[in-house]
C-alpha cells in the first residue's frame, strides 16, 4: 500500500482544494455568470426600451415639426391672401375717393356757374332799374322844363285811360 509520505492523486491536499475551489467557482461562478446575465439583460433591455422611447419622441418631434411647418405655410398664405384682399379694396377705395372727387368738383362747378349766373341776373337787373331810374329823372326833368301845366294834365289823363284800360 502507500507509504505514509507518498502522495497519490486523492491523497494530494492541492487536488482536493483545487476540486473544491472548481465545484465553488463552478456552482458560485454559475450563479455569478446567470446574475450578471440577468443584470446585463435588464440593462439591455431598459437600453432598448429607452431607445424605443427615444425613436417614439423623435417620431412625435418630427411629426409636430411637420405640422408646425404646414401650419406656417398656411399662415404665410393667409398673410398674402389679406394682403392681396387689402391692395384690391385700397385700389377700390381710392378709386371710389377719385369717382367722388370728381362729382364734387363738378357740382361745385356748376353751385359756382350758378351763382355767377344769379349775380349777372342781380346786376343786370339793377342796372336796368338803375337805368329805368334814371330815364324816370330825366323824363321828369324833361318834362318839368319843356310841358306846359295844360300839356301836363293831358298826359296824366292820358296815363290815367291807359292804366284802365291794361287793368281791365
């Protein structure tokens, strides 16, 4: 049999350590190697489900950019709808103050001949009332001077049927 100080392989205190220290690596290293798996799966997973999160928020930033862009637009065709409305209503405006102005030039044209025409009326009929006036003076002057008192009593008579008769 063995000698005391012969070592064989079961007798060896290095194999059995070895062996113990493998089955406690193997078994702790197994249950070591599943932990840090499952951690490390958590991880990746958490990972994916972040840039999943990130894809969705970069889909929804697009998406509202995109509706941002169109809503611009669309205000920027609005802002040249209203501005080409208001060109169109300030050409017809003005166009309307011109069509007025030239009315009311024309009737203060014509309050203006109108006027002119009563002053000549006014004129012409004081100068000939004027005139008529002065004829009378005359006349009487006339007839003051040259008709006798005999000659002046016919004439009223004279005057006097006429009148009648024009009245009548």
């Amino acid at each position: 049999m063995a000698t005391p100080h012969e070592v064989t392989f079961l007798t060896d205190p290095y194999t059995w350590t070895t062996l113990s220290f493998l089955l406690v690596a193997g078994f702790g290293g197994f249950k070591a190697v599943k932990g840090i798996s499952g951690a490390l799966d958590k991880r990746a997973q958490k990972i994916s489900e972040e840039l999943d999160e990130a894809q969705r928020l970069r889909e929804e930033a697009q998406e509202l950019l995109a509706k941002y862009q169109a809503k611009q637009r669309e205000a920027l065709k609005e802002a040249d709808e209203i501005r080409a409305h208001a060109k169109v209503e300030a050409d017809r405006m003005l166009e309307n103050a011109l069509v007025e102005l030239k009315a009311s030039l024309k009737r203060r044209e014509q309050q203006a001949m109108d006027r002119i025409a009563n002053l000549e009326s006014q004129a012409i009929a004081e100068v000939r009332a004027r005139v008529a006036e002065i004829a009378a003076q005359a006349t009487l002057a006339l007839v003051t001077d040259k008709v006798t008192t005999a000659k002046a009593d016919e004439l009223v008579d004279n005057a006097i049927a006429e009148i009648k008769g024009r009245l009548n």
